[in-house]
C-alpha cells in the first residue's frame, strides 16, 4: 500500500516527468530531417511504466497520437515481453494489427529504461515518416483495397539490441521508402530521442530515492484519474446519441455512416461506435486505437483543454466499436486515410452527441476532413521530391463565437508549408493561397470561411493524391439548418479546361496543369438573421461576406 | 562633471540610472510611469535626478532610453491606421499566418486578429519567382487605382510586401518609391528591409507590425527629443532594441519593430556585462518581477536569438534576444487543482488586487504570501515603496485555501509553494540549457528584478548551477544594462546554396559588402564612432532539414572546410547526432557589427567597513525548519564581507536569501557572490 502522496512533492515530480517527455519530443522535432516533423510536428513522445501505462506524453501538432501510442506500447510488449528486454534494446513497428500506430508512415519506436538492472520506465516515440513505400507517394494512396497496398508493415522487431543498431534492418526499411535520406534521418531522430529519454531517466533515478520515485509513477496516474473524474462529474448523466456521414470511400458512391452513443454516468464515460457502418474497401477504416484517441481528444476539449495526457486519464473512459464495423476493420483492410478523414467525422459525432449534454462548451461542425495533399515526382534536374500538407479549413461557431477562418482543427495543428518555401524547393507554382469568401456556415455567430489553394505543376508526370472530404454531407450547423459550403476541386489544363475532380484522388498532372483545392467552411450556430448587423456588414466590408448573400441569408437590408 | 544616463520605462516604475565616466557612482531614482503619455515620467524622471545630483543638461554625455511604446502600441492594438499591398492572390497571408490555433486542446482559442483588416489589404498584379527573376513586372496603373484607394481610406502607413523580395527586392522598392512619391505624408516601410528571410508570412507580418507602431513611435520620440531639447539637452538619445544594442532616436521609428522587446533586452545586456568582469562568460539570467519569469542564456558571451519570435499572436523576425517568459512570478497564485495536487500559476494576482499581504482585496495566496509567512521577506518590506504587508492576511490566505483542504500546516503550505513555483523556473531554464545539449553546471546565474534574488539560490541548487551572483542594484538592472550597450546592428541575409558548391571568395566578397554597408550607416548616425566588434555567423543544416545551426566564422576569410567540421561537431552536440557523409546546405548569414558608444564600467562597490552588523534577526524558515536569521541591510555590506547563511540581505529594491550554511562573499562591484549550497 502506497503512502498518501504530498501535494507538493507530486506536482513537483509531475513537472519533472511532463518537462522530460517535452524535451525527448523536442531532441526528436530538432533532430529530423523531414519538414513533416520539422514543421508539421506530425509526432509525438512519451515516457511510459514497464507496464505500458502513459505516464506523460508530448504531443505538438496532433492529439491523434494520444490514443495511439498506448496501443503501440501494448503491441510491443505483446512481442517483447519487458522481462525479455534487455538495456540498449530499441523496438520498431508501424503495424496497425491487431493494434499499433494508426496507419503505416506513424513509424514508431518503443524502448526500455533500465535503473540498476531493473526496467523502471518506456520510452516511445512515434512519428509520421514522409515515404514507406507502397502504391503512391507519401503512403496514403487511394484506389487500394489491402494494407500490403499501403507500404511497407514492420510488426514490433529490435532495430537495436543492447545498444548494437541493426544495420541490416534499416537498409530493409530504407530500401523501401522512396524518400530514404528523410526516413534514416528521421529513424535516427527517433533514436537520438531514445536516448536522451535514457539518460535523463536514470538522472530522475539518480537524484531521488528510487522508491519514492516508482511511488510518485503511480500517484500521477492517480492524480490523472481523479482529475478526469471530476471533469466527467460535471456533464450531465444521460445517453446522448448523434450520427453523421463521411462522403464516400474512393472506390464508390455509398455513404459511410458513423454513429455514437455516449453514455454518461457519474464519474465514467462510454462511447459505443458499434451502430457505425460495416468496414469499406477503400482505405477509410480506423483502428480502435484511433476512435480512443478522438475520444480522448473530444472528453479532454470539453472537460478541460489542460486536463494531463497520462493513462491515469484513460481510465474512466471506455471506447467501444464493434469488428468488422469501419472504426474496428478486419486484417488487411486499407486503413491509410482513416487518420486525416474517418477520425475528423468520429470526432464530428462526439462533438454532436455531447452538443446534447454540454451546449454551451461545444461547437458546430468544423471542416471536418484534412485535406491532405501529396505531391511527388522527379524534379527537372532529376531528383524525386515530395510535398505533403494538410490544408486548413473553417472553423464551426460557439453559441457566443464566430469560428475562425482557414485554420486547423480538431486532430490537426500543423502548420502550412510557406508560398515561397513551397516553390523554392519543389516545380510548384503557387497563383493563390487565400480565404474563400461565401464559404462560412451562417448563423447568428457565423462558422470559419474555408481556404483556396492553387498550384501549377512545373514538372511532367506529377502524381498527385488528394484526400478529402464534406462535399455531399456537409459541416452542420447548430440550430439553423444552414450548412457551410463543402470541398471543391478542379483541374485546370493548360488549354483552360475545367474539370471538378473527386474529394479522394490519385492522380498523374502534366507540366502546366493547375489544381485548384477548396476546403470547406465550418458550421454556424443559430438563425443567421438574428446577426448583428454591424458584424454582418463588417464581413460585407472585409469581401468575406456578398452583399447578396447578406441580404438573401442573413435578411440584412 | 561628466555623465551618462540610462532611462528605462517600466509597467510601474520609470527608473533613472546615472553613472559617471570613472564608473564609481551609480545613482538611482524611481518615478511613477505615466501610462498615456510615458515621456511625462522620463522628463520628470530626468529633471528629478538632475536635481539629486545637482547636476545639469550639460553635464550629460549620453542618455539611452529602454522604452515599452512600440510594445504597448502593439499590444493594445493602438497603433495607426496601416494598409498592405501584396502580390496578386496573398492578401490572407497574414490573416491564415501559419494556419494553427494557439492551443490543441482548447476549442475556444483564437488566433488574434491581423493588424491591417482584409479591406485594406490590396493586392498587385506583378511577381518575382523564387531566383529572383521577374516573371510579371508591376501593374503601374493597377498600383495608380490602389494608391488612389490609400488616399482615399486616409490610411497612416503602408506596409509593402511581396512574394519573393527577400531574393529580389526590385518590385517592393518600386512599389514603395511611387507610393511615398504620391502620399509624402503618409509611412511607408517595406518587408525586405525589415526582414530579408524567406517565409511570407513572418516577414510581412513584421512589415504589418512596422508600419501599424511606426507613426505612434514617431510621434512619442519626437515630442521626447523636443521637450528634452528644451530643457537643454545636448547629447545624442539613443534607443534599446531587442537585439541589446542601441540605435539613434532619429532612426528607431523607422526600425521600431527592432524595439519591441527593448525592456527586457537591458537586463540580458547587464548580465553578460556582469559576466565579462567575472570571466565568465556562460550566464544565465532570471528576471522575476510580480507575474512573470524571464529567463535568457548567454553561451560563450553570446545571447541567442529567438527563432520564430511571436508577440501576443503576431510573429515578428528581427533579431531579438531570445528570452523565454512563463506565468511566474510574486503575484502568482497557488490553487488545489481537482486531483489534489498543489499548483502555482499562471493566474497572477498581478499589482490590483495583488497578494493577500497587500491588503487590497487579494484573498489568494500567492508566491509572495509565501515568502512573507516563511520569514524570507520582512513584514515592513521596502519592495512595494515602503508598504507595510499584512502577515495575518498572508496566513489566513494559505490556510484558508491551501493548507486546511491539503491538511498541511501554514508554514508546509507555504514552501510548497515556493518549491513548486521554483519548479516551474527550473523547468524554464532546464528548456534553455539540458534541451539544447548545455549543461546548466557551466553557468553562472544572475537573479535580478525584484523576487529574483528570492529565489535565486534554490534555482541554481535545483539546476545544478555552481555559482549565483547578485547584482548590486537587483530592481533595476534593465536601466543599468541600458549603460552598458553598444550601437549594434544584427543583418540576415538568406542564401540557400549547396556548401559544396560555394566558393569562398564569393562568400568573403558578400559579406564584406554587408559588413561595410552597416558599418558606414551606423558611423553616419554615430559621428564615426569606433569599430568594437564584428561577428560573422552562418546558418548552416543537412540537405534536407529544414532546422538550422549556427556556426560562428572564426576565421577572416570563411575556410568551409572548417565550417563543415564545426557544423557537424555542433550538430553532434546539440542533437546528439551528425551525418559527415550528407551534403550540407547553407541557409543564411549573419552579421553583427557593434560600435562603442560608451566605455563597458561596472560601478564599484562601497568599500567594506569592517564586519557587519546585522539591523535585525527574525526566524526564517527552511526545510521545513525555523532558524534564527540575522537580516542585514545591504548597504552595510561593502567589498570583502562574507557572510555564511543562513542571512537574509535587505535592500529598497530586492531581497537576498542565503540559505543555511551557504558562502556569500561581495565582490569588487558589490555583487554578491553566492557559493553553491552544500
């Protein structure tokens, strides 16, 4: 039986643990060769138990990490059982079965800390690999229908055993991403961040009476625990359902629904996606991993945004979906585009549930996709690149908020490759980047408008994969029934041909073709004529709003 | 008899640092800050410290002044009325900025608004390309219809920017001339002049930010230089920037994005100034005022300079000292968080209502309610001008809300807070030293500002830093450090090519051009003053990365191959990693040219009159223990005491805790000279 834990002592050693999985997440953004990590923060760290249980976790540019990497944890003790560990040792995988990283780039490394010959601590990293080979650059192609289609599945193997890096296997991997200097550099940030995690770990140990230390291991969680407790006391108990569909799959027409009941009772929280739609062919399907970490996410948002990020958390929430569904497929189904797609809409559902319980601490639809871009090829002077975003959307409005324009939401924060940038280092040239005027959910506070982006293919046989989303279910608002204005994109040829190209794509461009990409706007919330008028006609005077549409939408005279 | 002058506004206190030539006086004079019209202070400030000394305008030699307009301006979002122009298809760069929301969590956070509203953002039909080249060359009518549109919204100031300036800045210069030709009254400033580094967003927010303070900056300095001309001033007025040297009045206004972080900037000055007397020149230095912590390192003499600067939303790139601020300080509060641990902060109570000791409606208890019932700071403090804190309001604070609920007692309760609260610092500095490869055991630390020397002792015990040095005039370090810069100007200039592919000479060639060009402007505006420094700094990184390192050029000429071996070893260092057999690339470089302006004299300290005799003892506690603690006041103590704690050392500015056992000896400047804790 643990001693009751000193206030002080434990917020003091809380600090100490969060400061360190910053600082391993920090040495890993530093360190790595790709602007994926680089700028997009497309990673995270975290230091856990030998059990497996998070104790602290950083996570920059997404949230979708959070879900994910306990899952890691567990699919690499599974294998390597931490009694089987030995120091130095270093586990790889980016296996998404029967669990593991969401999908194959999430390229991740598990290893164990040792403290005078015993295993104290984890420390894993996860991070979004530009390349791991597969049907088309960047690893998330559409048009596939297996997981062998996607790139190449690493299961929990030791890419170094007691300190000895396995040459051999990075020269396998490597061998299979089509950008390798990037994947070596960003495998070798990944084991700098090990690293550091080692050293400071056994600093922790050395300074402290090792006792009180495992001690204070357990008191965070503990900690962790109550304060999401007392989170979950504060939404009303109920049963609150909501369901809303992603377009399609890229392989046809049909709807994919996604469903959740939530469940609040007390102090625990239950979200079923079990009524969600059968797994598709398409690379839309999600892990359960995934579905944790939108609920993680969602329960964090309304309950407190600074509410810690450690198992202790977990453990009054209980995720369920049921297999064979599109949020619990079956080996091998694609899974590639579930991470920046299904896990928006999944996150769309819960906010919509808990609209029911919690109105006032909830907003209208966002965008709801990410809109991610990859675009690769051989550059005129004969080297492959490769450019990936994700592009911003509109955001959905609070009851006493407008949302914001063009900005990253939900489980996506990263940041946007600059214009100049973007043509310096690849044959793109950008002729817009800008807001969409008319594209915002009207409501008494008005959703985010979405964002245009154009780019000119300056190199022939450009492959092109477009992954979006929300342009025949739109993002909703919330007491009004209009919506915002959906995804939009074209390809223009040179001859000054128009085409509106699919939401989800694959594609080869020819030198001169342009592609104009429009993400779509975030929901309004109540009756648009009840706007203020001066902000009505400020957005009429800012051209993000037409003088038709102020009059015909929002009654303005 | 001759003197300088540093005037350093503050949120509270506008402070006036004078020093003679030989160094050996340094007098001090605090007025209230005039929020509205913050010249009102300085002349007052000014005239008052005349008036001490017994002095006159003539016998002032030089006066810096450390000014908050062009921060508050931006702040408070008081500035003038701007417009932008932009390439053709931009005009929502600065309104997307770089497309994320301030916090991941928190469904409610925004962006803050751009300076400039979209309808008076314009865009121009014309474009550079990525080399340089012109590939739609500027719609002169086009720009004609703007221009009339500008005059017509009768805006203050215009900002230009456009894609690509930074490697051809033909466009923003023609744009600019035209612009000025027609509206002479009206500010113009360009985005390669302020900031010539790739990324538009950055770099036309800085030229938003320019052109939004440039106006008020104008209008501040100009009735300051009038009315000090008036009442007889003769020497020349020089301004802090962020980068810790000065520049002239007549010029800071049309660099005044240069001086947002000017307050700051002194106290970074002092301590590298402090440093070099000691020589050392690792230091860190910890500013702790009511609400919050400032910290700086300056490796090797060098401070660093923050990357991706950011001020209250709006990013900013001109060379600013790289300071890293957290919500901590006197005024923050210590609360029960829903899992039962005890946490400070950020929520401060900040001057109004203040801790609970002030008695002015505070019922929170807060770092210095803490300090106040552990018996580090006394109950007739002269920090808060001669204010009497109320322990009982201190105490009931703490156990009302903290140690009854936690079932500690007051006293446990209270260093609790400080020890968490000193946590946080220490987490602040660990992300400045431990994270980037520097071991915190290399450094000296400096604590200034008011609570700095509070808590110094226990930060340098908890980052294993050896030796702790308290400045003679902790309160106002910032003015002192404000008599200790240089005209200094730092130029970036982007060049992205291949090492491999560079030639040296070329290299030598640029970067003599850029040297010369700074040094003439700055000699001009200087009455030729002379040449005290020049650095030369490249940005160097792995084809591929996207993050840069800097390596300094020893050498006269760049030897690359020398640049190639200290980038890997820095690399190495700093990420514990270094791939020899990639090509690096060269993003840009640096060049910093600093010019004497004053002699670099740290004032001595009063001579020592023997042992001194402390004014008082009160019970103090530490670890959990009272001890009988003499207090001492520091103008007591002169050059050569040593004092071995546990000590409590009072001035009107600051306290000085040593801690049980701890050497303190005060140097030849009446700094004192914390040994490490045993």
């Amino acid at each position: 039986m643990m001693e009751k834990p000193d206030p002080v002592l434990l917020e003091i050693m809380r600090n100490r643990w969060r400061g360190m999985a910053e600082e391993i997440c920090a040495v890993m953004v530093r360190t790595s060769y790709s602007p994926n990590i680089k700028t997009r923060f497309d990673c995270s760290a975290a230091i856990a138990l030998p059990d497996g249980q998070i104790l602290a976790q950083a996570e920059i540019g997404t949230p979708l990490h959070l879900g994910i990497m306990p899952a890691v944890i567990r699919s690499v003790l599974r294998r390597f059982p931490i009694d089987a560990m030995q120091p130095g040792d270093a586990v790889v995988t980016n296996l998404p079965y029967p669990e593991g990283p969401g999908h194959l780039p999430d390229v991740s490394l598990v290893s164990p800390v040792f403290y005078e010959g015993q295993p104290v601590a984890l420390a894993a990293t996860t991070s979004h690999h530009v390349d791991v080979g597969g049907y088309s650059p960047g690893s998330m192609p559409f048009d596939v229908t297996e997981i062998y289609q996607e790139g190449l599945q690493i299961p929990p193997v030791r890419l170094i055993r007691a300190g000895e890096i396995q040459e051999e296997l990075i020269e396998l991997i490597e061998q299979n991403a089509r950008t390798r200097i990037e994947l070596r550099g960003d495998l070798m940030a990944q084991i700098a961040a090990s690293r550091t995690a080692e050293t400071r770990v056994v600093e922790m140990f050395d300074a402290a009476d090792t006792k009180q230390v495992l001690d204070y291991m357990g008191h965070i969680l503990d900690h962790a625990e109550r304060c999401m407790r007392s989170g979950i006391e504060s939404l009303p108990d109920g049963e609150y359902t909501f369901e809303d569909y992603l377009d399609d799959d890229g392989s046809n027409d049909e709807p994919i629904r996604i469903a959740v009941r939530v469940t609040i009772s007390g102090s625990e929280f239950t979200a079923d996606f079990s009524d969600s739609g059968d797994q598709v062919s398409g690379p839309m399907n999600c892990r359960i991993s995934a579905c944790r970490a939108c609920t993680y996410y969602v329960v964090k948002a309304v309950v407190d945004p600074d509410l810690p990020t450690c198992a202790g958390a977990y453990r009054p929430l209980t995720v369920i979906a049921r297999e064979g569904s599109v949020l619990n497929a079956h080996f091998p189904s694609a899974i590639g585009n579930a991470n920046i797609l299904t896990d928006q809409r999944v996150v769309d559902v819960l906010l919509g549930a808990l609209l029911k319980a919690v109105p006032e601490r909830v907003c209208a639809a966002c965008s709801g996709e990410m809109n991610l871009i990859n675009v690769g090829g051989i550059d005129p002077e004969g080297k492959y690149f490769n450019y990936v975003e994700t592009y911003a959307g509109g955001q959905g409005a609070h009851h006493d908020l407008d949302g914001s324009d063009g900005i990253h939401t939900h489980l996506t924060n990263t940041r946007n490759t600059p214009v100049e940038v973007i043509e310096k280092t690849y044959p793109l040239h950008v002729t817009a980047y800008g807001l969409i005027p008319n594209s915002e959910g009207p409501g008494r506070m008005r959703g985010g408008c979405g964002v245009v982006r154009e780019l000119v293919c300056l190199a022939d046989r450009t492959a092109v994969t477009i992954g979006a989303d929300r342009r025949r279910f739109l993002p909703w608002g919330v007491k009004t029934d209009h919506h915002a204005r959906g995804q939009h994109c074209y390809l223009i040829r040179s001859d000054g041909t128009r085409e509106l190209l699919p939401t989800k794509f694959f594609t080869y461009l020819k030198k001169g073709d342009r592609l104009r990409i429009e993400t779509p706007g975030g929901g309004g919330w109540d009756d648009p004529a009840l706007r203020d008028r001066d902000q009505v006609r400020y957005d009429v005077a800012e051209g993000l709003i037409s003088r038709s549409r102020a009059r015909e939408i929002y009654k303005d005279k | 008899m001759a003197f300088r002058i540093g005037i350093d506004t503050g949120g509270t206190f506008t402070d006036v640092v004078i020093q003679t030539d030989e160094g050996n006086e340094l007098s001090i004079h605090k007025v209230h800050s005039t929020r509205e019209e913050p010249d009102r202070a300085v002349i007052e400030g000014l005239r008052l410290a005349l008036r001490h000394t017994e002095s006159e305008y003539d016998d002032i030699e030089l006066l810096v002044h450390g000014t908050t307009v062009a921060t508050n301006a931006l702040l408070q979002r008081r500035g003038s009325k701007a417009a932008l122009i932009t390439t053709v298809g931009f005009r929502d760069i600065l309104h997307i900025q770089r497309q994320c929301r301030p916090r991941l969590y928190d469904l409610r956070s925004r962006r803050a608004e751009p300076l400039i509203p979209r309808q008076l953002r314009f865009e121009l039909n014309e474009r550079i390309g990525p080399d340089g080249d012109i590939q739609t060359p500027v719609d002169i009518v086009q720009l004609h219809t703007i221009i009339d549109q500008l005059r017509e919204a009768n805006v203050g100031a215009v900002a230009v920017a456009l894609l690509h300036s930074y490697e051809n800045p033909a466009h923003e210069i023609k744009v600019a001339r035209l612009v000025r030709e027609r509206l002479p009254d009206v500010t113009v400033c360009t985005s390669h002049e302020l900031s010539p580094q790739i990324g538009e967003y950055e770099r036309f927010s800085t030229c938003s930010v320019n052109a939004f303070v440039q106006p008020v900056m104008e209008r501040y300095l100009g009735r300051l230089d009038t009315t000090l001309r008036q009442d007889g001033l003769r020497a020349p007025l020089f301004v802090m920037k962020s980068n810790g040297g000065v520049i002239p009045a007549s010029t800071a206004a049309r660099e005044c994005v240069q001086t947002i972080l000017s307050g700051p900037a002194g106290g970074i000055v002092a301590g590298m100034a402090i440093a070099q007397h000691h020589n050392n020149s690792n230091v860190i230095t910890a500013d702790i005022g009511g609400t919050s912590f400032d910290v700086a390192v300056i490796a090797n003499g060098n401070a660093g300079f923050a990357r991706d600067a950011e001020i209250d939303g709006i990013a900013l790139k001109a060379p600013m000292l790289d300071l890293h601020t957290i919500g901590a300080g006197g005024g923050s509060i210590g609360w029960i968080d829903a899992g039962n641990a005890l946490r400070v902060g950020p929520r401060s109570a900040g001057a109004l209502p203040g801790p609970a000791c002030y008695g002015k409606g505070g019922d929170d208890p807060t770092v210095t309610d803490a300090n106040l019932v552990l018996g580090r700071l006394a109950t007739d403090s002269r920090l808060a001008g001669g204010m009497q804190l109320d322990i009982d309001a201190a105490r009931r604070a703490i156990q009302e809300k903290l140690a009854q609920p936690l079932g500690l007692a007051v006293e446990s309760a209270a260093e609790g807070i400080v020890r968490v609260v000193n946590a946080n610092m220490v987490a602040a500095i660990r992300k400045l030293t431990v994270e980037r490869g520097l071991d915190p055991g290399d450094f000296v630390l400096i604590p200034f500002g008011g609570a700095g020397p509070l808590h110094g002792a226990e930060l340098a015990q908890e980052c294993g830093i050896g030796q702790t040095l308290v400045p003679s005039a902790p309160g106002v370090t910032s003015a002192v450090g404000l008599l200790m810069s240089n005209l200094r100007e730092d130029r970036v200039v982007t060049h992205i090519e291949l090492l491999e592919n560079l030639d040296a000479n070329h290299l030598e060639t640029l970067l003599a051009e850029v040297e010369s060009e700074t040094v003439s402007r700055l000699q001009t505006v200087s009455d030729g003053t002379n040449l005290s420094c020049r650095k030369r700094t490249m940005a160097i990184r792995y084809l591929g990365q996207s993050h840069d390192v800097p390596v300094p050029i020893t050498s006269g000429t760049p030897d690359l191959r020398q640049i190639a071996e200290d980038f890997h070893q820095s690399h190495e260092r700093m990420y514990g990693f270094s791939r020899p057999d990639q090509p690096l690339e060269l993003v840009s470089m640096w060049v910093t040219i600093e010019l004497d302006i004053q002699p670099l004299v740290l004032p001595r300290g009063r001579t020592s009159t023997g042992h001194p005799e402390p004014i008082a003892t009160r019970s103090v506690i530490f670890h959990g223990e009272p001890h009988t603690t003499p207090i001492y006041d520091r103008t007591d103590i002169g050059i050569g005491c040593q004092v071995v704690g546990p000590a409590i050392i009072e001035q009107t500015d600051s306290t000085t805790v040593i801690w049980p056992g701890q050497r303190a000896a005060v140097d030849d400047y009446g700094q004192i000279l914390l040994d490490a804790m045993t």
